[in-house]
C-alpha cells in the first residue's frame, strides 16, 4: 500500500477541485474556542470539518447543472445505503493500470483494497457515530482503526487527519455530536478478488 499513497495525495487534491461549492461554506474567522464556550468549540468544529474535506467523502451529493453539491438534508451521513455500486470491471484495477474508481458522490471507492463506502458520522446512535465516546473518535483516527478493530480503508486520510490537535479533534467530534442525526446504514467494505 505505501507506494500508493501520491496518488491519494493527488486524488484528494483532484477533489478539493472537484467541489468548490464547499470552500465556500464560511469558517468561525480563526475564533479560538474557549474551554468553557460549547458553541464556540461547536464552531470551530464545524469550520475544521469544512475546510479539511469531510464533506468530500462522507457527505452524499446534489446534482446540479454546476456540478455536485453536499445535500444540505443528508450531510456527513456516508455512502447511501440504497446507492447500489455496480461491479468494478475486471482487470481495470491493476499496477499500470487504472489505481481506482469512485461513485459520483464520492462515496463509494473501488481499488486495490476492494470497495470502501464513506461512514455515516451523524451522531445516529445504530448506524451513525452516536454511541462513539470522544475518546473512541480521536483513538479511531489517530490509529487508522475501527472501534471494533478494523484497520480503515482508502482513502480514508487518517494518517493526515489524525495529526490534527486533541483541541482540534475534540472540537471535530463536538461538532459532529450537534449535527440532525440521520439513519443511514452504510454497506460493509467489499473485499478485493
Ligand atoms: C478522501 C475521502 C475521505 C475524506 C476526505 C475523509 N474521509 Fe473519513 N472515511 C472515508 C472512507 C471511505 C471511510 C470508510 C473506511 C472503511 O470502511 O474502512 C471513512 C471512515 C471514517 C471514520 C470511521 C468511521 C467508522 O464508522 O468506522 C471516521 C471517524 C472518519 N472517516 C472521519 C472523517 C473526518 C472527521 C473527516 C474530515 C476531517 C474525514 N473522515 C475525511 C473517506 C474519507
């Protein structure tokens, strides 16, 4: 996998691109939030989410003649359960080949790891991340890992995301705890063939 990590590097500067209606959803001004101040670290939490790209991968799309814009009613609820994926075309995926495939939400991600869909952080407490404790949200993208254990797949950025500050991540979790929380049972990880 450590050779491929350039292309996920460009592929999330492709996507920054792709999706300029995000950049302009405002930020709280570089406010730092205070320890006593929840809507200040919701705030901030909010802004963090916007700028370093959540919404790019975990929150389903809009189809508009501008191009695809995050669906204000389902935001950061992951890959809908009911976008069914078709099969990735064999061969297609290979070394000097073609190194992915994604949806035109962004949500599902075909490569050499199989198929990954992006989770649903709503704070929903059976498909979501409501039964997360902050400690369990922080330890998750610090590690690379599912609570239960698993290793979290491409492209998933925790390696970069997971550098953030424990104010930052706190405030990341805040955030996503205030958010509608929205059923959504995000299908499991495909296996590659
Ligand atoms: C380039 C796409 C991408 C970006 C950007 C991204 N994620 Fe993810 N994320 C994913 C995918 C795909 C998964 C599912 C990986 C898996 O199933 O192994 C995931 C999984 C997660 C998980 C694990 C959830 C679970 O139920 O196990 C958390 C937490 C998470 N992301 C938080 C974030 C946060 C917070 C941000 C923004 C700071 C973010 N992600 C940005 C694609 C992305």
């Amino acid at each position: 996998m450590r050779e491929r990590t350039p292309v996920f590097i460009a592929l999330a500067a492709v996507l920054s691109m792709f999706l300029p209606a995000i950049a302009a959803a405002s930020g709280d001004g570089g406010k730092r939030p205070g320890k006593t101040n929840p809507s200040a670290q919701v705030a901030h939490g909010k802004y963090l989410a916007t700028v370093s790209g959540c919404h790019d991968c975990h929150s389903p799309k809009r189809f508009t003649d501008k191009g695809p814009v995050v669906d204000e009613n389902r935001v950061l609820s992951g890959h809908p359960a009911e976008d069914k994926v078709p099969p990735v075309p064999k061969d297609l995926i290979a070394p000097g080949k073609w190194g992915g495939l994604f949806t035109g939400m962004l949500t599902a991600w075909a490569g050499p790891w199989g198929v990954s869909f992006s989770s649903n952080l709503t704070p929903d407490r059976e498909t979501g991340i409501g039964g997360w404790t902050e400690a369990a949200f922080i330890k998750s993208i610090r590690t690379g890992r599912t609570p239960g254990g698993r290793p979290l797949l491409p492209p998933m950025p925790w390696q970069f995301i997971g550098r953030m500050t424990d104010r930052d991540l706190k405030a990341i979790y805040a955030y996503l705890k205030s958010i509608p929380p929205i059923r959504n049972m995000v299908p499991d990880p495909i296996p590659p063939k």
